[in-house]
C-alpha cells in the first residue's frame, strides 16, 4: 500500500499542543494529532465544496468553509 503524503507537517501540529498549555510533545503524539487534523480538515473541505457546487460555483468561498464548520 502507498504511503500517504503528510499535509499537516508535524511541527506545526506539535506548536499547536504547545499553545494550548502543553509543556512537552512527544513524536508519536504530534503525528496522531497531525493526522487527526487532517481528517477534520478534509471532512470540511468535502462539505466547503458541496456547498460551493450547490451554490452553482466551482470557487469555494470564505462563507462555504464557515459555513462547513457548522452542524
């Protein structure tokens, strides 16, 4: 099976942690959180273009991706 290729690097996932109050990030733990941000992020990503499309437009627009966040 091919390996994925990462979107959301680790670093910024491990800042993440940190600014939310955590003193230390192990590896394994910014790579989870990295992939889970991911996940997420796709899921809105699916839904900002769903709504695009309805709307009759092939740009996804700043209002498409709030609006994705809700519900």
């Amino acid at each position: 099976m091919a390996k994925r290729t990462r979107i959301i690097p680790k670093a910024p996932a491990a800042r993440m942690l940190v600014n939310a109050g955590a003193e230390r990030v192990s590896e394994e733990a910014a790579d989870a959180f990295a992939e889970v941000l991911e996940e997420i992020g796709l899921k809105i990503s699916e839904r900002a273009v769903r709504i695009a499309k309805h709307s009759g437009r092939k740009t996804v627009k700043k209002d498409d991706v709030l609006l994705a966040t809700k519900g």
